[in-house]
C-alpha cells in the first residue's frame, strides 16, 4: 500500500456530520443542483470569509479558476508569477500569447523581491501569485508589498490563498480599496474536501464582471459537502493543530538526519538533502512525495503532513536512505 504524501490532502476523512448528508445528496444525483442549497453555501462562505456574499464566485475547485482568471486578464497584459509556484500558476500562465516573466524565490526565505517585481510593472500586467508558496510553503509577500504593487495603474493581482488556514494570513480585506485585488481560496486543503472540488475567488465589481455568463454548476453532493463542512468547522480546527504538531517532530527528526528543513505555512514542508533524486528512492519504498527537481532542483522534495502511522513510516524511510547511502 502507498502512503499519499505527495499531493497536500487531509489524511482522513471528515467526519460523518459531513458525510452522512454527502451520502444522502447522492439520492438526488439526477437532479441539477438546487439555486437554495448554492445559496446556502455561498452564504456561509460569506460569514466565513468576513466578505459580502455577492463578492463570491463558485467554481469546481480552484484550479478552473486559476486557468480563467488567467484566460480572462492576460490578453492585453504581460504575466509576473513566482518561481517557483503552484503547477497550475505556471503552467497556465505559459498557455498564453502573453510576454510572461518569473520572480525568483530565492533560498533560504523565498520571497519575493519587491523591487525587481515594481521595477517590471511599466506596461498592463496581470499578476499571479500564490501565499503562502507552493512547494516552499512561505509567504512571499507582505502587506506593504501588496499595496506597493496595487497602487500601480493597468495592474490585476491575483493571490492564491489556498493554505489561508494554515497560515493565518490574509489580504482579503484589501479588496474593498482595491478594485484590482482578487483572493482566490479553496475548501480542498484544511477542510479536507478535495474530492469535492470547491474553489472561490472573492473580488470586487471590476473583476467579478469578467466572470459574468461564466458560471459553473457545482455537483450537489459537492454543495452539500461545502455547506456541512463550513457548519462544522470544529474538524478543521482540530486537524490545522495535528498538522502543526507533526510540522514539528517531523521537522526534528529530519535536521537530526542532516536534512535541511524550510519553514512553512501549510500542511507540506519543503526538504533538502545532499542526495539527488530522493523521491524516487522513496518511491521505491511505497512513500510518495512530490519531486520538487524541475521547480528548485534533483536535492528537493515536498512531502504533506499525513498521519503520525503515515509521517513515521516517512522517517524511517527516509533515516534508511540516508544511511545506507553513508555506507
């Protein structure tokens, strides 16, 4: 059996006040998703995120919206993402005719550097950007950053906050003065729910317009999970402070291994060893991370937080390669 460690999922499902429902929404799958129940839903969004409810757009996970937003702003814009950033960021952004630059992150903090950024801003650019990192796991940006940047005229700022609740750092609140700002956040991470697909982007007028004649009908079992997710949001809290602990002892174990450990603001950690290709080693031994070559080189590796069963069969993995490769 594999141990999932490669793709930033909670490790177990949510509980049954959530699945239950899920499983009885599946009564009605012949059915188009009810106006009420997306309402509900965005509703809830609403409350949880502190924003008005018409500042909400649904879709079937962030990812879509990531490509629309993108389809939609680049047209006339040059493109500025992060190097490195999330997979979709990069490879979306490149699906484009438009003049696209990358931000190096460099080690051992990867932010961005703000001048070079401001430096590049001379023509209409649409900005990309996901904070806190993937697959660094750090917050690239500060508020002052981001209002530097806003301040510019033709700019569109796009911020990924799809670890927000690891993080606990936001920037949402800057859309109300800036019409320019959109904070894209998904239900896939913290609340466990990746199966179910559910992304939303909150924006002001300016950008919400674009997206008119452009929305997507979720699944109902989707919405259901949503809306009973946000309605329990005590699992959520509980698992945000699992992942914390095990951040810490896996952490330990493996600077005590001579591995070099980034800080991070997500449920993954960032890792560096003196051995090449390590992924693939631990491949081999039923433990899938993700390989982090093509994005920072072959000695990096991300691995999610699993389960304390699942995170020390990581450790021991990872302490025998290391070993055997000292041999």
């Amino acid at each position: 059996m594999k141990v999932r460690l490669n793709m930033n999922e909670m490790y177990k499902a949510p509980p049954k006040d959530i699945i239950n429902p899920v499983k009885e929404s599946i009564d009605q799958i012949n059915r188009y998703t009810p106006q009420k129940e997306v309402d509900i839903l965005i509703e809830h969004l609403s409350s949880y995120a502190k924003v008005p409810h018409e500042s909400i757009i649904l879709s079937s996970g962030s990812d879509l919206l990531i490509k629309e937003f993108i389809f939609l702003f680049s047209n006339t814009r040059q493109i500025i993402i992060a190097d490195p950033t999330f997979v979709v960021i990069n490879n979306s952004a490149q699906n484009t005719d438009s003049h696209l630059l990358k931000i190096k992150l460099n080690e051992p903090n990867y932010q961005i550097n703000i001048e070079s950024l401001i430096n590049e801003l001379v023509t209409p650019t649409l900005i990309v950007l996901d904070n806190p990192n993937n697959p660094t796991g750090s917050l690239i940006l500060t508020q002052k950053d981001i209002e530097t940047i806003l301040e510019h005229k033709n700019i569109i700022l796009l911020l990924d906050e799809a670890y927000y609740e690891f993080s606990k750092v936001s920037y949402v609140e800057l859309i109300d003065k800036y019409p320019n700002l959109a904070v894209l956040r998904t239900l896939s991470k913290s609340f466990g729910l990746a199966g179910s697909g559910i992304g939303y982007l909150i924006a002001g007028d300016l950008i919400r317009n674009k997206f008119q004649g452009l929305e997507i009908m979720l699944p109902y079992p989707s919405v259901i999970a949503g809306i009973k997710a946000l309605e329990n949001q005590n699992y959520m809290e509980d698992y945000i402070n699992e992942v914390e602990t095990e951040k810490r002892r896996i952490t330990k174990s493996a600077l005590n291994l001579g591995i070099i450990v980034y800080p991070s603001h997500t449920n993954f950690l960032l890792m560096k060893t003196e051995l090449h290709n390590i992924s693939e080693r631990l491949a081999e031994r039923g433990i899938l991370v993700h390989d982090a070559s093509n994005q920072l080189g072959s000695k990096y590796f991300r691995v999610t937080i699993g389960s304390k069963k699942e995170n020390d069969l990581f450790l021991d993995s990872l302490k025998n390669i290391i070993i055997n490769s000292r041999v």
